[in-house]
C-alpha cells in the first residue's frame, strides 16, 4: 500500500511541481493560496517517499541475507530472494533521486502558513528556492589540500568551503509593512585521510567533518503613519547566545536607519549545526521577527489625531 500511495501522491502533481523535483529550484512571486497549491502536495509526495525508503531499505537487508542463506539450502528460493532484492533497490534508487531536502516541509510550507495570518489574499509572496544542496561547484567558495605529496601522504586533510544561499523571501502584510529574509548557509567539510598500518594488513580510513553555520537576514519596513519607535534613541541591543536542542544560536545584530517613508529595521542571526541533514528551526525565525516588530509600536488613533 506504501508504494501505491507514493505513486498515487506523485501523480497528482503537476508540470510545475514534477519540473521542481527534478531542479530543486523556483524563483516567482504566487499569492498565499498558489504558495499553498505548490508546496502542499510537494510536501505530501515527499513525506511518503520517505516512508516508503525507510521501509524498502530493510527489504532490501533482509532479502539480501535471507537470499544468500537459501542460495545454498534451496538455491531456486535464492536466486527469486536476489531478483527481488535488486527491484527493490530499483524502486528505491527511483523514490531517492525524487527525495526533496526536508527543509521544504518542514520550515518552507510552516514558514508560509505563519506569514499567511498577516497578509491579504491578493499580496503577493515570492521567494527563491534552492534546494540542490551545497556540494555543487558554484557554490564553493574555497579549496584547501594538505599533505598530498608521494613520501608523506598521511595523514592528508581537503577542505572545501561553501556558501549556499537556499532560500530568499518577500512580501507585504497586511498593514503596509514590507518584508524581506535570506537565509545562507556557510559550511566547511573537512575530509581527513589517514593510514595504519599493521601487523598483516593497511587500513586507510577517511573521515569527513561538517561544520555549519547558518545566517538569517531579515529586513521590516514598517511606514511612518503606523509606527514609531518603540525605544527612540536607544543603540544596537547587545547580543544574546542560546543554547537549542539542534545547536547553538547567536543572538541577532539589529540595526535602523529612516528611509523617507518607512522605518527600515534589519537583523541577523547566527545558528551553528553539525549534521548535514539538518532542517533549518522554524522558531528562530519567528523569534527573529518578533524582536524586529519590538523594537517600534503602532501609533494610537489619539496620536494621529
């Protein structure tokens, strides 16, 4: 049924979404309801798609095992085990090559819904999205190599660095206010290889390190006529450092300046992470933003007046 309802869920997506699997790439601006017309079945297909790899993935390890087991005792049962175990794989090779990063339902669908409340049904939204990853060669930034000689090879250290820029947002709420946010990754990946050498054998092992850091941008202009400062005067608020359940945020570097009919606040904020798979904390987003819209107030209709 797993796979019946994976194909069932791809099928209903259409050219625009299937074009998206394959790219991992969109760059427009959609309402709040076409956002959510594009993104929700995205997020349908792929959430499936996951499940069903967990599940093809240990089809696979115990028809493989069993198969070579019965190879010997009933060698007909073995071979069919095998033929399925290389389907399988097929099936599963096809559902990874179609898995989007987790960042697309589990921060970019969230993210929308919680900018929806604030904004009409007609503003439009738009965003940039790239999901292709980072180890891609426009995205390296720099390249590092130690130790790479014929007489002392090991242990030999590449380093690379990249900067990937996945996600670029802005829109207008509800009450004027403009919004704008860009979130980049800067990542080293640090591959060690080193050698062992023993009694009756060598043994040369790489291990790879990540280390990622993370930058939110946001920019909020809110208009004159609406809001005023909240502390007028006061400087760059000093910053703050957390500890999270999925690493280590530093806390955001906020500055304003008037423009000739907004105020334009902007921050950033630093999120350290260590594993690769990591989704992007939706929370650190919404607290980003609140601390923005705490640093002014609306103004009262008796001030207006």
């Amino acid at each position: 049924m797993g796979l019946i309802e994976t194909w069932a869920k791809y099928r209903v997506l259409d050219a625009r979404q299937r074009e998206f699997i394959n790219s991992r790439q969109r760059v427009c601006v959609l309402t709040k309801k076409e956002w959510f017309q594009f993104l929700r079945p995205l997020a349908e297909f792929d959430m499936a798609g996951d499940r069903m790899r967990g599940g093809l993935g240990c089809s696979i390890f115990v028809c493989f095992f069993i198969g070579m087991i019965t190879l010997v005792l009933f060698p007909p049962l073995g071979v069919l085990l095998w033929i399925a175990t290389f389907v399988i794989w097929i099936i599963y090779r096809m559902l990874a090559k179609r898995d989007l990063n987790n960042n697309l339902r589990e921060f970019i669908l969230p993210l929308v819904e919680i900018l929806s409340q604030d904004m009409d049904s007609d503003a439009g939204l738009k965003m940039r999205i790239d999901l292709r990853g980072f180890d891609i060669d426009s995205k390296r930034i720099s390249h590092r190599e130690e130790n790479t000689g014929w007489f002392a090879p090991y242990p030999r250290t590449i380093e690379n660095q990249y900067q990937d820029p996945w996600l670029e947002g802005e829109t207008r709420l509800a009450d004027g206010t403009t919004l704008s946010w860009k979130i980049t990754d800067h990542i080293r990946k640090r591959e060690v290889t080193s050698k062992r050498t023993g009694v009756s054998k060598t043994k040369i092992r790489t291990k790879t390190k990540y280390k990622i850091r993370q930058m939110l941008q946001l920019r909020l202009a809110p208009k004159h006529d609406r809001y005023v400062l909240a502390c007028p005067g006061s400087g760059k608020p000093e910053l703050e450092s957390a500890q999270g359940d999925s690493g280590v945020t530093s806390g955001d570097r906020i500055a304003h300046r008037l423009g000739n009919n907004r105020h334009v606040l902007t921050s950033e904020r630093f999120h350290m992470e260590s594993q690769i798979d990591h989704v992007f904390p939706k929370d650190l987003f919404v607290k980003s933003l609140g601390e923005l819209f705490m640093r002014v107030r609306p103004i009262s209709g008796e001030s207006k007046g």
